[in-house]
C-alpha cells in the first residue's frame, strides 16, 4: 500500500507538469537574484561560478530554517548527522563526518560574512532572512578557514533608514507539537538611523509516542532567537551597521531505532544479519545482557520489576540472563532521558562602509561566544558519550575593492581571528563496571589564531573574455596555553551525580592520582600546530551574447587540523590538514526572452589527507586518508512560462571513491575503490508552482519531489544494512494571499507525504554486533502544518 501511495502521488505530479505545459502563455520572466558571493553586488548569473541563492519567502515555502534544510532544494548536497547537536552539509561528496563537537567543517558557514563555529549556530540564527547563497568548490581566495568544499552564506535582513514603519510576524503550528513565532520590526530613529528588531520561537515535541513512559518522542527541541541591527547612514558615502544576536535552544538528541540479534526464547535470530536498517515497525528483537546490567541502569530495572515486557528474562543459559527489547510499532522506545543538549550564542557585529572615488571600503568587527553541553547516550547497545565546550571568537576584516567598470577590477583584504576554546569528551557505558559506568575522557583548553590576506582581480581581455585570478595567503597557529592542557583519563565516575553534572572537577575528583581506572597521569606537555598556506584561485569566462556565458576555473583550498581529543587518545598527536584542487567546467544561460535559465557545470576533485573519524577493533581513530577523487556534474534549469506557472529542475551527479590508503593503521575500514560516505550518486529536485487569482487574492500551489539514490552510511561498505536505499520525498504547499498589497497570506503545507523513513547513520553495538542502532533522519510520517503571516 505504502509503494501505491508513493506511485499514485508521482503521478498526481506528473499530471501537475502536464498541465503546465498546454497553459495558455503570457509574458513572464525569472525573477533576478542579486548575490555578492565575490563581495561586490552581481546578479546571480552574471557570477562565474557554481553557485545557488534562495531569497525572502522561497526560503519558507522551501521550508529552509537552518543549513542542513539546503539539502532538501539543491542537488549534489548531503548531510552528515552525528546527532542533533553535530551536523554538517557536504558539497558535491565534501564535507565532515566527524562525531566530536571540535571538528570543524569542510563547508563554511557564515552569516552576514561572519565565519560562524559550527553550523549548529543557524538552528537559532536563521530567521528574518534576505537571502542564502551557496557556494561549490574550494572558497579560500576570498572566504578563508575551512571552505575546502565551498561554503553556505546567509544574509539576514537590516534597517533601512527612511523607509518608516515597517515588518513582519508569522505564527504557525503543526503536528508533533510544532508552535512556531516569528516577527520584526524596522523604523526610523532619525532621518539616517533606522533600527531593526527580530526575534523567533520554535518548539517541537516529536512524532512517535513512547510506548513505555507515553511522552512524545523524536527529536524535540525548544529555540529561542533574537537580534538587533542598527543602520547609520554617517554621509552619503559612509555607513556604519552595529548588530547584536542572542540564541537559546535545547532539546532531545536524535531519535534512535534499535534491532537486536536475539528472539525471545535467547537463541540467535538467523535473519538478523539481513535485517535492513531502514525497516521500521515492531520487530521483538532482543538484546542479551546481564541482570547487573539491567540493575545498575534506574529506568530499565524499573521496567523489569513493572513487567513492561521491555526488559524480560533470557530463558537460555548463561551469564546473559536478560533481554532487552527496545522496539515500538515505530521501532524507537528508549531514549536516556540525559540524552539531551542545550546551546547559548551571543554575538555582537559592528562595520563600516565607506566609497571613496572609485573603490569601497569595508571594515567588519565580530564577536561570538557559543556553549554547548551535550550527552548522546545508546545505554546497553554501546558506548554512549558527553560533550562540553565554551567558545570566544574575535574576527577582524579590512577589505577595499573597486567600483568602477574598467578593464581591470580589484579587491583586496586582511583578515585576523583568535579562538578561545575548552573542549571537554567522555564515554560511557552503563553496562560496564556493574552498572557504574566508565568514563574516561579528555579535556582540551586551546588557542587558535589565524591571519591571511587575499587579494583578486578581474582583467577584462575584450568585450566578451573576462579572466579572474586571486590568491589568499594564511597562517594557522593552534596551541595550548601553558596551565591549560588538562588531560583527565580517569573512570569509574558514580552515574549518581547524573551526566549533566560530570564537570571536569566531578570527573577528577572521581579518581585522583592513579586511582582505579586512570590510565596516566595528568599531561601538561603544550602541542603546537602550524599551518601556513596559500590558496588560490584562477578562472576565465567567455560571455555567449547578453545572456549566456561559459567559463572555466581551476582552484586550490585547504582545512587546517585539529587536536586528537578522543578519549583514551594521548591528545598530543593532531590530526593533519586536508588539501583539495579542483577543476571545473560550466555554462549559464538566460533563454526565451527571460522565461528560462539553464545552468550547468562538470568538476573534477583532487582531495588529498581528507579528515575522517574512524572505528578501528571498537576504538575510535581520527585519520587522514591519503588520497580521494571526486567527478561529477549539476544541470539546474528555471522556467516562467507563463504568469501562472514556474519551474524549477534540477540533477546532480556524483563519482567519489578512496584511491591511495597509504599509511592508515591495520584494521582501518577505508579501503580502495571505497565510497564516500552520505553521498548519493544521483541526487534530483523538481518544483512545480501554480498561481491564480482567487476570490480577493492570490493563490499559489506548489508541489516538490526530491529524490537520493542509495548511498552508504559509512566507510564498512558491506551489503545489507550497511547501505542507505534510494529516498525520494513529496512536499506539497497552499499559500493564500489577499488584502490591498496582499500583506496577508495563509499557508498550509504538507511535507514528507510520501511518508519516507530514512536512517542517517547506524552504529554497531558491542559483544560482536548483538545489536544495532539506527540514528533517526526521517521519522516515516508527514508533516503538517498552518501558517499565518501579515506584513507592514
């Protein structure tokens, strides 16, 4: 019934098309996007490069509210989901899949051209948008740190002096709980300051029902957001825009599904191994443990003396004398209820523009500190894990470009930021020990510092050739301070003080000196990293008449490392940088008077000592792999036919496999001919929009299907359950708009109809794989949901 409904919904789409095709024509034209990608204002497909943007309300009905919702609008894109906390977009098969909070990502995130820490910081900062851009391909001219496969730019909205009372608020609810505010508000403090004020609420319960406590369950969250922009209007030539954002939220780590290799009488199930991890419903898998176990863990000893039927009694013999069953008819029941995390950001932004004659100046001064403290806990199917970190960043930038329209254009920069940071990880398995739990872990205080300039410049050969070349030169220093290199390996900490509370002094103090379980003593020893390195960028550009243009680039970027903060790790051996040249080829085309545009690109990456966090024999590595190749292509059209109907296409496809595995350590699932990780071969969008004159307004109905072929979860390529199946999901919204300037609408909206469940990551558990987990990426069930918005 389910492919059915799946198929019937296709070609409800199909037909959708269809009737665009015989609509009576009229004059329309795609809307032109301005972007300033290459920090100066361009229209989007004036840009030489691969690049995407999605502005103002498009960001809604996309329903885009934070980085990883890119995914569900572009092609080639894809998420790597270590938990609710720890996400990260790759570009065209590049990225980080990495599960400590430290590691930075190989696609930058900024918002309003400020390198933000973690993408993490979007869940709370994307709201009262202008635009998002996305940029493919290596990023370092003119963007810098961590930019090896491109980089994600948001823009928020500002104050606009002189233009009076002005805003928005949007309220909305859904199922699974779903409540969502948004508002702001512009106006004039004189005749050249205007002050903007936006805030947002989300709150999210969950899909699924617990069975066993009948709470909502699922990835629940609670988020909190506001900001503050100030527009000074110094002269005519000379601005000065001073912002301040604050950002709360909290929540439930990523829904898991469990399956166990064990049937209810104790023997082993032949099926298990074939057991694909996508399959949800009820399963009556069990996991065999022992009754210290179960009695050192409150909440599942609970359930055993209530006769839930989650915990039971193994009726074959041996040390293992219970059985844990941990499905639902959802296949999720148990989630610790310390498996949680909440996030503080504050931020402060202060620049300054001034045009002289023929260039501009831009002075830029940010300020962000960000806490997170987070637990990820797969109690009794595998080592589970806590993390801390406090983060203070300063970033200077000085830029001057030209402005005028000569042959020859310029712009130029220097760049400076500091990083303050403490990063606290450690396990736990509260099966071990009878039940206490062990938790060794490590604890980093460290400094980062990172200057670079960057110059680039665009050299006008005749009316139709246009060549680019810019470089960027930078330095990296990440150190400890001198008293600030605490490594702390020490176990047996009481769970009675609760994973929240295992401060580094509670940690510490639970095994002082050489004490049981402390496997060293504590280091004091200063590692030091350099990096120094110059990236580089060169590209030509041939326009095709007005509207068409063809170019051609080659491009070098690179990611700094980062220390090895594994648990149980010496810490004192960081992991290397990573480098990435890539070549690419593409088109952009402006066709049918405006009505269409047809874009297109080929590449072909060269990625050497790619970062990846491994597990080797039940213990975790952080590794560079010597060598991966990455080919591929994107072909994206729009098409306004008509008034009333508009189109957006898109395919992506991708070829990324391990070549040169040189020097990784015995046992290392990388292998050659490997693929990478969470990237699809085949990835396709396509939207399709009708708008009519409706009783007093406007109404627009849009239908989406996205679709991702299979892919694997992680670098143990195997078949079976190893492997993500293809996905292809079905959106659908209803927007209604009416009053004089349509500055009311109303929006309903239904996504995931065809009710795709989707794992995005498993873990093996331990005892030779008696289990494993599915971390939860698509729940199976539709979203629902109504918004309202006016406008003034």
């Amino acid at each position: 019934m389910l492919y059915q409904n799946k198929a019937e919904r296709l070609m409800s789409l199909t037909i959708l098309l269809t009737m665009a095709i015989v609509a009576e024509p009229s004059i329309a034209q795609i809307e032109e996007i301005t972007v300033t990608s290459q920090r100066r204002e361009q229209a989007l497909n004036d840009v030489p490069i691969a690049i995407n943007a999605l502005v103002g309300e498009t960001l809604a009905n996309h329903g885009v509210t934070k980085t990883d919702d890119i995914v569900k609008v572009f092609p080639n894109l894809g998420t790597n989901v270590r938990s609710a906390y720890n996400s990260g977009v790759s570009i065209r098969g590049v990225g980080t899949d990495n599960f400590h909070i430290s590691g930075q990502q190989s696609v930058g995130t900024y918002i309003d051209d400020v390198s933000i820490v973690s993408p993490f910081i979007s869940t709370v900062g994307v709201y009262d948008m202008d635009r998002v851009e996305l940029l493919r391909g290596p990023q370092n001219t003119l963007y810098g740190r961590n930019t090896t496969g491109g980089a994600v730019l948001w823009h928020t909205r500002k104050a606009t002096p002189g233009e009076g009372l002005n805003g928005q608020v949007s309220v909305g609810a859904g199922n699974g709980g779903l409540a969502e505010f948004e508002g702001a508000l512009g106006f004039d403090i004189a005749d050249n300051v205007a002050l903007r004020i936006a805030g947002m609420s989300r709150g999210f319960d969950g899909y699924w029902e617990d069975e066993v406590t009948g709470e909502d369950t699922g990835g629940g969250y609670d988020r909190t957001g506001g900001r503050v922009n100030l527009q000074w209007d110094i002269s005519s030539a000379t601005n000065l825009s001073l912002g301040f954002s604050i950002g709360r939220t909290e929540g439930e780590d990523n829904a898991y599904t469990y399956r166990g290799n064990r049937t209810a009488t104790g023997a082993i199930d032949p099926e298990f191994e074939g057991i694909p991890a996508e399959v949800t419903g009820r399963n009556n898998n069990f996991v065999a443990v022992s009754a210290a176990q179960v009695d050192g863990n409150p909440f599942l000893a609970d359930q055993f003396a209530q006769g839930t039927g989650m915990v039971i009694v193994n009726p074959a013999p041996g040390p293992n004398n219970r059985l844990i069953n941990y499905s639902t008819d959802f296949g999720n029941t148990y989630l610790h209820p310390e498996a949680r995390y909440d996030a503080d950001w504050d931020a402060a932004r202060i620049s300054l523009n001034h045009s002289f004659e023929s260039a501009d100046l831009t002075l830029l001064a940010a300020s962000d500190e960000l806490s997170l403290n987070a637990s990820n806990i797969a109690d009794l199917t595998g080592f589970g894990a806590s993390q801390m970190g406090d983060w203070d960043v300063l970033q200077l930038e000085a830029r001057l470009a030209s402005t005028d329209d000569s042959i020859f254009r310029w712009l130029g920069g220097v760049y400076y930021s500091t990083e303050e940071s403490t990063q606290d990880t450690w396990v736990h398995n509260g099966g071990a020990a009878g039940g206490r739990g062990v938790f060794p872990g490590i604890d980093i205080d460290s400094n980062y510092e990172n200057f670079s300039v960057y110059a680039q410049i665009d050299y006008q050969f005749t009316d139709a050739l246009n060549g680019t070349a810019g470089m960027r030169f930078t330095d990296d220093d990440l150190a400890t301070p001198t008293d600030g290199w605490a490594r702390t390996v020490c176990g047996f900490a009481p769970l009675v003080n609760g994973l929240s509370m295992q401060t580094r002094d509670v940690r510490a103090a639970a095994c002082p000196g050489f004490g049981p379980g402390r496997l060293g003593p504590r280091s004091t020893r200063s590692p030091f990293q350099e990096l120094s390195e110059t990236g580089w960028r060169l590209g030509l550009d041939y326009q095709l008449g007005e509207a068409s243009m063809v170019y051609v680039s080659a491009a070098e970027g690179f990611k700094g490392g980062a220390y090895d903060n594994r648990p149980l790790a010496t810490g004192e051996n960081p992991i290397g940088p990573e480098f990435l040249t890539a070549l690419e080829i593409g088109f952009k085309s402006t066709l049918l008077d405006g009505q269409m545009q047809l874009n297109g690109a080929a590449f072909s990456y060269d990625w050497q000592d790619l970062q990846l966090f491994d597990i080797i024999g039940g213990s975790a590595f952080l590794l560079n792999v010597p060598g991966t190749d990455l080919q591929g292509a994107e072909l994206e059209a729009q098409i306004a036919p008509n008034e009333s109907w508009y189109f957006q296409l898109a395919l992506g496809i991708v070829d990324a496999e391990i070549t040169d595995i040189a020097g990784l350590p015995d046992g290392s699932s990388v292998a050659v001919g490997d693929k990478i990780s969470n990237t699809p071969d085949l990835t396709a969008n396509l939207l399709a929009t009708y708008t009519t004159e409706f009783g007093n307004g406007d109404l627009s109905l849009t239908a989406s299907w996205r679709h991702a072929s299979e892919y694997y979860y992680n670098f143990t390529q195997t078949p079976g359950r190893k492997t993500a199946p293809s996905q292809s999901y079905l959106n659908a919204n209803a927007t209604y708009s009416f009053g004089n300037d349509r500055q009311y609408s109303v929006r309903l909206y239904g996504n995931n109809l065809s009710e795709e469940f989707h794992c995005s990551g498993i873990q093996d558990g331990p005892a030779g794989g008696q289990n494993y987990s599915c971390r939860v990426g698509s729940f199976g069930e539709i979203e629902v949901g109504i918004n309202f918005t006016t406008q003034f």
